[in-house]
C-alpha cells in the first residue's frame, strides 16, 4: 500500500462513489447520534444510504421509522435492508409494499441470521422465502428495484465451502441483484481473489466492498470470530496497547481504513460502502482522504486559496 503514490492523484474523488449503511436506534440518546452523523455525511452526496433489519423483525418498526425520516428530511436515497426471517411470504410482501408506498426503491435483500442467534442452524419460516435469492426474486416480481445482496470474500460461516457460496450469489445475481455488498475484511488480497472467483463462475455484478472503520478494536476482533472474518496480526499489532487511549485509536483507525480503501482504488475498486456504526467521525475522514468532500469545505478551500 502506498499512500504517496496516490497523493499524486488528486482527482481520484471524481471517480469513487460511496454508500453509507446505518442501523436503527433504540432509544432517544441513539437516535440523536444517528441524526447528527446522518446530517454530517450527507453533504458527501452518497449514492444512498442503508437501513439495516433486525432478527425476527425486532426492528421492522424502527427500520421503517428511520427510513422515513431520512426520506422526509433529508436529500439522501434510502435503501431498507429486508430479511426472510420469521416472517411468511405475505408478510415479507406487504413490508416491501409499505416501503414502495413510501417512496422507496431501493432495497439490501437478506436471507437474515436464525432467529435464535449466529452458530444455530437456520429455519426458513414453512411459507417464507428461504434464503437471499428467493427474496431477490420476490423484489424484482414487486417492482423495478435496485437491489444490493450480501457477498463473503472470507465464505459464509454456514456455508460448506465456496462453490455453494458462488452457486447462492449466482442464484442472487440471476434473480435479478444490482449489485453485492461485502461482509466487511481486513486483506484486500482474500477481496480481489473473491471477485476473480465470482467472475469465473459468471457472476458479473458489481460486488462492492464492505469496509468497517475499527472504532473498537476489542469489539471488532470478537465480531469478526462470529462471522468469520480474519483479523490479521498487523491489524492486531497496530491497534496493540491503545485500549484506553481513544485519541490515537482513532488516529490510527482512520489511518488503517483509509490505506486499505486507497490500495483498492489502486487496484482498480470505485464503489465503496461503510459501516458506519451510527458513527460519523472516522467514515467522513476516510472519505475526506479519498477525495470526496463537501461543497462546503470544497468551497472554503477555494476561497482560502
Ligand atoms: P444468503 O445469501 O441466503 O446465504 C448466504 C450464504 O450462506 C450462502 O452463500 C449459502 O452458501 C449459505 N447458506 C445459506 N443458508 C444456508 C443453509 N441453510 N445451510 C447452509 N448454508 C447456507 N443481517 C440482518 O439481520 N439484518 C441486516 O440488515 C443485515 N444486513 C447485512 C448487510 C450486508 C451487506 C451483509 C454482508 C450482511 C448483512 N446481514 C444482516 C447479515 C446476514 O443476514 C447474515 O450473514 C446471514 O447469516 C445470511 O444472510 P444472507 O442474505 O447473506 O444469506
């Protein structure tokens, strides 16, 4: 990765797009965090935004709430994360009409993770649909979506090997997928060698890359055991001994994400999405670094000059 050779590229900003993906809040303290990150990122014109869905349609309500809001009060593009789970065909049906009747037209299509947790084995509901594709499916029969699916460079933990991934994604793709978001990785060496399979398995959409800024790295190295993502030891090294040192754990955070998206671009990645855990700070940094600003400072730039 070298950060000077992309210093020489100031017009790299023209040519990446982002997406921003952010969960619910639960209470009123999450909510006003929400907002302000929401209100933050917005002037970087994300191509849209995502609304994720809870287990067992814990959070229909709030991932309708939230998607409204950003609808009504905001220049954004939503997209709804739906899952399968826990919920019959009609069910599932008639939220995807409620979004429609909403305005929306864009939806993250999900199989979701069982109801009773990660690591148990999934039930399809006996009248729902049972997995990505078969939602894909049901989306593309309801209207002329944009609909984004799941990918795992690393494999689904559930998955017995890869070939029954690619076969699920290719199902996904040809039910009529716009594109794939990633699970998010640390070795963009696992993520181009992911595309390269996809491809000879002939799967040709778009699979763009999740990348999850390392706000706590405590937290993320236990995530990344349950989904199966690596941690590689440079990660665990840079953020070694910063556990209580917030100011230089963001530093380097910011640092690290913004490396990894830079060598993307390098090899030739335009689209990006970030999880931005609700939180603002680290993501308009990164994208900062990748040359996607606001008018606003754009502006004040120009005028300093
Ligand atoms: P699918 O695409 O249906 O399947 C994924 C893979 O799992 C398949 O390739 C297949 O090989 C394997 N598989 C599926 N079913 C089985 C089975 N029964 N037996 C063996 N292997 C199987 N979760 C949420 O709850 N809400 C969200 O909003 C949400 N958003 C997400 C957004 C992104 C971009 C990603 C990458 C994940 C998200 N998830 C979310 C997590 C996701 O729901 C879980 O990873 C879930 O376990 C699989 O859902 P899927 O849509 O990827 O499944």
């Amino acid at each position: 990765m070298n950060q000077f050779r992309f210093s020489r590229r100031p017009d790299i900003g023209d040519k990446v797009r982002v997406s921003f993906e952010f969960f619910p809040p639960k209470t009123d303290e999450m909510e006003a965090r929400l907002w302000d990150t929401v209100t933050r990122l917005e002037p970087l014109k994300p191509k849209f935004v995502s609304v994720t869905y809870g287990a067992g349609g814990s959070t229909r309500e709030r991932t309708a709430r939230t998607v409204k809001r950003i609808l009504n009060e905001t220049t954004l593009t939503p997209a709804a994360h739906m899952t399968c789970v826990d919920a019959a065909r009609d069910q599932v049906d008639a939220v995807v009409r409620e979004f429609a009747d909403m305005g929306v037209t864009r939806f993250v299509a999900l199989r979701g993770d069982p109801a009773a947790g990660v690591g148990t084995a999934y039930r399809p509901h006996p009248d729902g649909y049972a997995n990505g594709a078969e939602l894909v499916g049901a989306l593309k029969g309801a209207g002329d979506f944009d609909i984004s699916v799941s990918a795992y460079p690393e494999k689904h933990p559930e998955s017995p090997d890869f070939a029954t991934d690619f076969d699920m994604l290719k199902r996904k793709a040809d039910n009529g997928a716009t594109r794939a978001i990633t699970q998010f990785f640390f070795d963009n060496d696992l993520y181009e060698r992911y595309v390269e399979r996809a491809r000879r398995a002939g799967i040709y959409i778009p699979i763009v890359p999740g990348i999850l800024p390392v706000h706590n790295f405590t937290q993320v190295a236990n995530f990344s055991a349950r989904c199966g993502a690596l941690v590689p030891a440079w990660l665990a090294e840079r953020f070694d001994g910063l556990q209580n040192d917030p100011q230089t754990h963001a530093l380097v955070a910011s640092a690290v994400a913004a490396e990894q998206v830079l060598d993307l671009v390098e090899r030739g990645v335009s689209d990006f999405h970030f999880y931005t855990m609700n939180r603002a700070d680290l993501v308009f940094a990164i994208c900062h670094m990748i040359g996607i600003r606001s008018h606003e400072a754009e502006a004040a730039g120009s005028a300093a000059a």
